[in-house]
C-alpha cells in the first residue's frame, strides 16, 4: 500500500452527514469522521481542494433490498439528515455536491468542478466504502483520475469493507492511511 500524491489532488469526504451516524462498521464512524477532518485541514492548509459529499435521496432503480423495507423507486432523505458534520469544518472555498445516487459523479457536476480546478487525482475517504466510496472511486477511475483509497478514513460492515479493500481498490487505485497522506503533505 502507498499512495502519491500528484501536484493537484482533491480530497473527497463521501456521505459524513447526520443520517449516517449509528450503523456498527470495521472502523467506528467517530474515528472516520475525525481522520477526513484532519486530512481536510491538511489538504486546505496546502491549499488544495476539499469536496464534502452528501446524500439526499436514491436513484429510482428498483431493488430487493428497497422492496424487503417497504420502498420502490427513488426516496428522498430527510432534510435534517443530510447536513454535513460540524467536525468537518466546512470553509467557504469547499466544494459541496449533493448526490441522490450512490456515487458523487453520476448526479452532480463534481467532474466539472473537479477539471475546473486542475485536478488530476482524488484522495477518497467516508461511508461507506462499498456504496458512496466505491462507486465515486469507480467512476472516477473510469473518468480518468487517479484515485487514492484512504482505508482507515472510510468504513462499512466488516466484510463489505475488507472486501472491497482486499479485491476492488487494487484494480482502481491506491491504498494507504491517514497517516501516510499527512505525512506526504507535510512534506510539500
């Protein structure tokens, strides 16, 4: 695992909001929740992008699982649980979007912004890993950045998480820790 950082990486913070706290994950919320706050300060004190990612609803699909809870088709989340974590700090220099599909660039223009701002690579962070993280990770793979998975900086149930860690982010990126991007920011 190791992750390099290019001349223009943006930090992506996927789905820390109110209405995420609560579900038992690999790493507790709390500790994904302070680990994307200190990398954002870190990345804002050298100047470089932060995108703070929240959910307001889902796409229309239609799934078991949606169809197991009483749901079909798109649901919108309470207003209330989409705001972004105070522990997040979020600056007026921020790039927010608002998603209502599991990853941050099928229903937002964060590719746009993202380009507009020269950037090349995305550092990943959030819940969860196998929804919000993996599927922004994909897309961005697929859009041409390269993406930097922050494994202790994301969290899911247990063997969703390690799943995704052990099998799908080598195919779409790099793996490291919080520690080590600090360390390689503290070195600009």
């Amino acid at each position: 695992m190791s992750i390099e950082l290019e001349q223009t990486p943006a930090l992506v913070v996927i789905d820390l909001q109110a209405g995420i706290l609560g579900q038992p994950t690999a790493h507790p919320v709390e500790q994904v929740v302070a680990r994307s706050a200190e990398l954002a300060a870190a990345f804002r004190a050298n100047g470089l992008p932060v995108v703070l990612v929240n959910v307001a609803g889902t796409a229309p699909g239609r799934t078991d699982r949606g169809k197991a809870m009483g749901r079909v088709g798109a649901q919108t989340i309470p207003a209330q649980a989409t705001e972004l974590l105070p522990e997040l700090d979020r600056q007026p220099g921020d790039i927010t979007v608002t998603k209502r599909t599991l990853g941050a660039f099928l229903s937002t223009d964060l590719d746009a912004q993202l380009k507009a701002a020269g950037v090349t690579q995305i550092v990943l962070t959030g819940v969860s890993t196998t929804s919000g993280v993996e599927s922004t990770a994909r897309s961005a793979y697929e859009l041409g950045y390269h993406v930097a998975f922050v494994t202790d900086a994301m969290s899911d149930v247990l063997e969703a998480h390690e799943a995704s860690i052990a099998y799908q982010f080598p195919k779409l990126g790099e793996l490291g820790t919080t520690a080590e991007v600090l360390a390689l920011l503290a070195e600009r």
